[in-house]
C-alpha cells in the first residue's frame, strides 16, 4: 500500500450503497457517470459517517461495472456481513491516483475552482460545481447555470503557472440566464 494522503488530498467518487453476495464484494454508487476512476484503482478509501472517522485504505482486487454500480472486492473483506458494515462509508482515491482523461475530456475536479471568462474577456465567475443535467454537464458560476459543451466553450486551461486557478473561455455573456 502506498503513503497515506492527507484529507485533502482524497476525492470522495462514490458511496458504498449496500453488499453483493456472499463473499465481500461491495456496491458502489458512484457519484459519476463514468466511474472511469474507480474501475482503475489499485487503492480506495474508506470513511465511515461518525464524527472524527479516519479514511482506511483497501488494496482493491477487483472492480467492474453492473447495473450502473461499481461492484468492488477489497482486500479483508471477506463476506458479506463485513461488506455490510461498511455501507454508508464514502468510496475515495488521491487525485494523483485518476487514470489520465482522454484528450478534450476532464475530471471535473480539476474544472471546479477554474476562472471563467467570456470571448470578449469579461470575467464571469469561478467554477463552483458540475452537475449532470440531462443531455450535458452544466458548470455552476455564482447564479449562472453554463452548459459545458464544445459550442459553448472555447478553451480549457487547467492549473499551471500561467493560469493558476485554471482559466475557462466560454462564448457567453452575463446575464443570458436570467
């Protein structure tokens, strides 16, 4: 097992939902659409719900896809009421630990915290969050609601020295939403 990250360092990616079967596979319910992560990870954290809960780390020996769960077998685990003890617990991974995206895709982690201006240079807002509503990913700036799809955003610079809060240009003016 590798060093333990802090806190912070840890992206929560899922919930244990419930058992699957007898021999200690957990249920996932990830919290995207494409757990791309989650299925690649050696190592998850697990935190339990009580107050002052430290994350555990399980060497993960398999994870796959069913019914729209990640379906996961963790090391000391072994049967079914050992995976229901865990139900409830978040599901986490270090950042540094993601898979790298495929080209002109992002890990919306990576997205939230970026500043966003529009083409003519007006400053709109910092990320706040990413949802899924529908057909796309919406970005939530203050009050405004911006679908993130490609006739929509013009670049994506993520966090670098240039741009250290990251820098998003979309074709949109303040205020269209209102």
């Amino acid at each position: 097992m590798s060093g333990h990250p802090s806190p912070s360092d840890l992206v929560d990616l899922g919930i244990v939902y419930d058992a699957q079967g007898l021999k200690g596979h957990i249920k996932v319910r990830p919290y995207s659409p494409d757990p791309v992560a989650l299925l690649a990870c050696q190592e998850a954290y697990l935190q339990g719900y009580e107050a002052g809960a430290k994350p555990t780390v399980y060497r993960v020996q398999s994870a796959k896809i069913h019914s729209g769960y990640v379906v996961m077998l963790l090391n000391g685990i072994c049967d079914r009421d050992a995976a229901l003890a865990l139900k409830g617990w978040a599901v986490s991974l270090p950042r540094d630990a993601f898979p790298p995206p495929e080209q002109d895709t992002y890990y919306w982690i990576d997205l939230i915290g970026c500043e966003v201006y529009n083409e003519q240079g007006i400053h709109l807002g910092a990320i706040l969050d990413m949802a899924e509503f529908g057909a796309h990913p919406i970005m939530t700036i203050g009050s405004e609601l911006i679908p993130f799809v490609p006739a929509i955003v013009k670049s994506v610079q993520l966090k670098s020295a240039e741009f250290p809060a990251g820098r998003v240009v979309v074709d949109w003016q303040p205020n269209w939403s209102q």
